[in-house]
C-alpha cells in the first residue's frame, strides 16, 4: 500500500484513458504523457496500460508499506527514495517502510510513478482514469490528499524475480537496476519548443494573417494551463469571415481559436466536443513534449503533412516495442538466473 | 449518401454527413453509428457522433501496412466501402423518453426571470415548456448531457452574465433557444427552471446515459412531492 504523507499539487490515477464513451459525453482523461506510462509500467513488467500515479510539479511523499518494484519515467521531478536521489527510466526496487519524495523540476512537470502490480482502484467504464469534474474513476474520483492509502495488487511472477535479484543489493532502503531504458525518450529542457503541427480541419478559413503569423511567432503557454488545455498568448488569430461552427469531436492536441483570437491547445481533460474552429491539430509524436511543457514556455509551430504525422507515429511505435522487448529480455534473464539459483 | 472524409489530427477520420443540422442527418448518423458497431474494426478506438459529423478515432498502427498507402488512406477506404453499402432505409420511429420536471421554486430559481424576460407568467412557461416537443441532437458538453432542439423561442432567455460556480444535477436549463438538462453537478450560465428527479448519468449502467441521440423527449410537470417520491424510490434502486 502506499500512504499518502503530502499528496503534492496534483497527483492522480491515470491510465491512458477511458476509451469508448466520449459518445455518451463521458471525456477520455487518462495520462498527459501517455509514451512516459506506457514505459514505466513496462519497467516493472505491468500490461502498458496499466493505471501509474500522474505527479504533476510538485510532487508527493509517499510511503511504501510494503516492498514494491516501482519506476519513474517522464518529467525529471528529482524524485529521492528516503533523501537518497534515485534515478529515473529504469526500475527500482523499495523496501517496506521507505519514503519517495520529489525535489526541484530539473526537466518537464509530470513524472509517472509505475508500481509493479498496478494501482489497485476499481475501474469505472473500463478504465482507472480520474475524471476530476465528474468524480469518476481514479482514487475516489479525486486528486490524492494526505493520509490516503492507496492499494497496490500484487506484483507478476517476472516483477518477483526483478525484486529478488535487486534485493541483493538493497542500500538506504532502496535498490536501482542497473540497466534503464536509453535517454532518447528524453525531451529538451529549454523553454522553446518546435511543435510539428498539421494543418487543421478549418485552417483554411482563417486569415492569410493568422496563418503567417501561426507558423512564423511563438506563443506562450498561460498560467492559465491544466489537463483540460493550455491557454496560449501570441498574435491575435482569426477568420477570414466569422463563422457559426457547430459542435463536433476534438482530439488531443486540437489547437482551437475561440472569437478572443488567443488559440487553446485541447489535452487530456478535454471535453469530447467542442465548436470554435481548429487551426491546426498537434502530431502525435509530440504529445509528451506538449504534456511536459510549462507555463512560459514558448511555441513554435511548424507544419508536416497528415501522412508524415503518421510515418512518425509508426516509427515511435515501432521504436517502443523494441524497446519492449528489450526490457523483456532483461526481465527474462533475471527469472533464468533466479530458476538456476533453485537448482544450485 | 453525399459525404466527405476529412483527417482529424493524426489518428481519426470526421465524416461529414451534411452543413446544416435535421432529422434526416440525425437519423444518417446513426446508421453510421449502428454500421461501425457491426464492423467494429480491430483498429478503430472510438467514434463520435456530433449535429452533422461523426468521427472515428482509430490507432494507426493497427492498421495493415499497404506502402504507399498511409494508414489515413486505408481508414478513408474501409469507411467508403462501408459507407456505400448503407441503405437508406427508411428512418426507425423515435424512442419517446418522459422526464419529469418540478418547475420553479427552489429547483428553477430563475423561472421569474424567465417569464418577465418574455412578458409571459410562470404558469405559462411551464406549460409550455412542457408541452413542446424535443429531439436529442447529440450527448456531449458532460456525460449524458443531451443537446436538445425544438424549444419555442417564446421561452427563449438568454444566459446568465457571470456562470453559477456549481449548478445542481438533474437541472433543467434555458440559454437562448436551446433547453437542456445538468447531467452532473457543473458551473454554468444557463438560466434554471426546474428539477428533473431521474438520473442522467449512471456510470454503473449499460449505456450509463438516459437519452441518446434520436430520442424524443417530453417533459411533464410533477409536484415537489412526487420528485421526492421519485428520488426516494430512485435510491432504493440504486442501493
């Protein structure tokens, strides 16, 4: 189990979403980096869709009441196992009674700590994913608040291994792995970030202004930012001649301009429809540098095509299971090691 | 069926159906809804019916790979042919969906407003709020949220300047000419007249909403005791 001590700024249960149900209203949720989970859980040998805590900026302190195989992928939160800094990427065995706690955001604002087994919530329309608004999901439909125990299942026979093999090397109450998964899923730390875009389905109608100034200014991420959409500040956009747009679905990373004429960017709280026109939709393989960015952080747009968006995506997706199988091989060679160690 | 195909991000497909919003589209669409459901293809996440589209989310990587064919391409091809073979049969006739609604006091505090807005009394708009006859364009805005058309624009009021911080569920609202029901507690501007006791959304149901698009909806005028006699019996069943 792990007790809450301080729940940090926003930490929830998140899986990749709740899928299927946006036609009844119900929004998808899920992670903001959803590659950063997928990893993690793989890292302790979790099915990749498996619910991981979302830590957002300021992070928690948890204890472990129970050993765990845990792992921390995505924004670098300076997470510390009993004060010690542990590193991040790669799995890390926690011994009962242990303490993780997080530090200065060196890198990013939201780091997924996967625990072997899974976060043990009840899912709700086929999914742990909280939905803030509707108090659906997650821990109690809520952001986790101190003193809360959340549950873990127990871990698969391959996590046991991993667990058995680091406990050999247990210092400070916690052991690395000495192997992580490589750095090329890291995103650069500076506050100016190329977002390749396509163009969306009303970029046409706006003005040759707007769609100059779209692809050639930055524009800043607002304060006024969460899960739902980041607000952005930058050259007024608009259309050519106003038009009543009707309701209809938006994705993640949907770019929006309301009559205001300052663009939104849809996330992962965002609502299933919506209906002021699009000017451009993030490409996926963008997602995690879009979930990592900040408040004051500058955009810059640049445009592929439709069919590049996808090669990407295929390439990432490809990338990901080698690197999944990687990992796998590693479980594997542990759980040989610790079948031949019976025999001895 | 006159449509176009259009790319939606990376990893879904809109379907327009037409530009304006009518029955015949709302009937199109769901024999989309219902001819996806049927194929239910291996790499499709999702769909989302809306006034005049509906989009289906897919993964591209589920997708066979046909080089120089892009996974987008495969998508607009396997929806053409299932597109092509819809018949326009002619429409199913509508579900008719009840709801109960005790109008005014402290559940539609601003049935007032309402009626000095158009110069008419409170008996009047209830009666003619309830009399009307509405259709469920689509769900969204909140879970089981219906977008309801067909209100008498002599009811019409319009929203309020600064939104409610939490609006009741199970709300019946006015903003402009649209009606509508809270399905959960949300912050809004539109103007309230009533309650309804029945559950828009439950999560634990199958489908976890009341109304789907298609419906009917008649609103009927109950007394403040028969919405508690309905919300005690409404629990009953639930616990």
């Amino acid at each position: 189990m792990l007790n809450i001590h301080k729940p940090g700024l926003l930490t929830t249960v998140q899986d990749p979403g709740r899928f299927g149900f946006q036609k009844y209203g119900v929004i998808v949720s899920g992670a903001m980096d959803s590659f950063a989970l997928r990893i993690a859980n793989v890292l302790v040998g979790n099915d990749e869709n498996e619910a991981a805590l979302e830590i957002t900026l300021l992070g928690p302190e948890i204890e472990f009441t129970a050993d765990a195989l845990v792992s921390l992928c995505g924004g670098d939160l300076s997470p510390r196992v009993n004060g010690k800094s542990i590193r991040m990427w790669r799995p890390v065995f926690i011994e009962q009674g242990s303490v993780l706690s997080f530090g200065a955001a060196n890198q990013g604002i939201r780091t997924y700590l996967a625990v072997a087994g899974g976060i043990n919530v009840p899912p709700s329309l086929g999914s742990k994913s909280t939905y803030l608004r509707a108090t659906l999901g997650g821990y109690c439909g809520r952001p986790l608040k101190t003193g809360d125990h959340v549950k873990v299942s127990s871990p698969g026979c391959l996590a046991k291994s991993l667990i058995k093999h680091l406990s050999q090397t247990l210092a400070d109450g916690y052991a690395e792995a000495d192997w992580a998964v490589s750095n090329m899923f890291s995103f650069p730390s500076s506050d100016r970030l190329a977002i390749r875009v396509i163009k969306g389905r009303h970029f046409d109608l706006f003005t040759l202004e707007s769609k100059a100034a779209f692809f050639n200014e930055p524009f800043v991420i607002t304060p006024q930012s969460d899960r739902m959409g980041y607000r952005l500040k930058g050259p007024d956009l608009g259309l050519g001649h106003p038009e009543e747009m009707l309701s209809e679905a938006v994705c993640y990373g949907t770019i929006q301009v309301p009559p205001g004429g300052q663009p939104i960017i849809l996330l992962a709280d965002r609502p299933a429809t919506g209906g002021y026109p699009k000017i451009a939709e993030i490409a996926s393989v963008d997602f995690p540098a879009i979930a990592q960015a900040k408040p004051g952080d500058h955009l810059f747009f640049e445009l592929i095509s439709a069919k590049q968006a996808q090669l990407l995506l295929l390439q990432k997706e490809a990338m990901l299971r080698q690197v999944k199988q990687g990992i796998q091989l590693k479980f594997r060679e542990v759980k040989i090691d610790d079948e031949s160690g019976f025999e001895l | 069926m006159e449509y176009s195909i259009q790319p939606l991000g990376d990893h879904a497909a809109i379907i327009e159906l037409a530009k304006d919003p009518s029955p015949e589209v709302l009937n199109t669409i769901s024999m989309v809804a219902s001819a996806l459901d049927a194929i239910s293809p291996e790499w499709m996440i999702e769909y989302v019916p809306a006034f005049t589209t509906i989009s289906v989310f897919y993964r591209p990587e589920k997708l066979p790979r046909a080089e120089p064919a892009s996974p987008y391409d495969m998508v607009c091809s396997y929806l053409h042919s299932m597109l092509h073979n819809i018949k326009a049969d002619s429409p199913s006739p509508p579900r008719v969906v009840e709801i109960p609604v005790c109008y005014g006091g402290k559940f539609g505090p601003d049935l007032p407003f309402v009626a000095s807005y158009n110069g008419i009394s409170e008996e009047e708009v209830v009666q003619i709020h309830s009399n009307g006859e509405y259709l469920v364009y689509m769900l969204g805005f909140a879970p089981g949220f219906p977008y309801i058309w067909g209100m008498p624009k002599v009811i019409a009021a319009p929203r309020k300047d600064s939104p409610r911080q939490q609006i009741p569920e199970r709300s019946i609202g006015i903003a402009g000419q649209q009606t509508g029901i809270y399905s959960i507690k949300t912050p809004g501007g539109w103007r309230l007249i009533g309650r309804t006791p029945v559950d828009l959304f439950v999560p634990e149901k199958s489908p976890p909403t009341l109304l789907k698009p298609g419906d009917k909806i008649k609103f009927k005028a109950i007394g403040h005791d028969e919405y508690l006699e309905m919300r005690r019996l409404n629990h009953a069943e639930h616990s």
